[in-house]
C-alpha cells in the first residue's frame, strides 16, 4: 500500500470518528478509537512511541511520544481542544525531521466541523535537522 492510500484511510477513519462521537472526550480516548479504527481498515498501527534524542553528547530518552504510528511512515498528532495553534503544526514538523520521515497529521477532534480540525503536513527537507541533533530509528514494524 503506497503513502498516499495510507493517507486517504487515515482522513476517511478519523472524519467517521468525528461525525458519530464529535467532540468533547480526550485526547486519549480518541487515540484509541482512531487506532482501533485504523488498524480494522488493515493498518499496522503503534500509539505513544518514546522517542530518544541526542544532543552535543547529551542523551534525553523519551525526548517526546509520538501519538500514533501508522505503517512506520504517518506520524498522527491527535488534539481534542477549541483551536489548534501553529505550535502543534510545528511539532509534528519537527517530529517528522527528526524520525526522517514525511508525511503527518494533526487532527483536532475538538473542533465543530471537520475540515476545521485536520492539517497534512509533509517533511520536504531530507537531512535538515542539526548534526548535532540525532534521534534513534523509527520502526515499530519490520
């Protein structure tokens, strides 16, 4: 299955998600549903993956968690507030160039209409990040 089918069960899965539950639960609770959701569609799904970073020789395990996993190449940053701000956008772009990989989301379950709550956001810059700044490999799946 290519990025971009993944991609398509991933907006088709949480839009269902959002129109029989809509808004009010937490953001776990939509994790779950949207993980289970995903992986009855056939998807390899991981939630809350701690990521390792190092710094200048400085080691910071569990640096930060990815939400979700889908196929070792869609980060999910799920959200169940009013408004989402840039900085969420920006984290799942750092998230993105710091696992190398390309493609992610953040849906925000907290938001009246759909279309409202969800951003695809794509890593364009290959290599990008410091060299300073490495972060152990993500695969969840061989």
């Amino acid at each position: 299955m290519d990025i971009e089918e993944v991609c398509n069960i991933i907006v088709d899965c949480a839009f269902k998600l959002h129109v029989d539950i809509g808004s009010g639960l937490l953001e776990s609770a939509y994790e779950a549903i949207l993980a289970a959701k995903l992986e009855s569609r056939g998807l390899r799904v991981a939630r809350q993956i701690p990521i390792d970073i190092e710094y200048d020789g400085v080691q910071l395990p569990a640096a930060f968690r990815l939400d979700l996993l889908v196929e070792n190449s869609v980060i999910l940053e799920i959200k169940s507030v009013e408004k989402t701000l840039p900085v969420h956008a920006k984290q799942v772009i750092t998230y993105l160039r710091l696992t190398n990989l390309t493609h992610g989301f953040v849906i925000n379950f907290g938001t009246a209409m759909f279309k409202d709550g969800i951003r695809r956001l794509l890593n364009d810059r290959t290599s990008s990040v410091s060299s300073r700044l490495r972060a152990n490999k993500v695969e969840i799946y061989n």
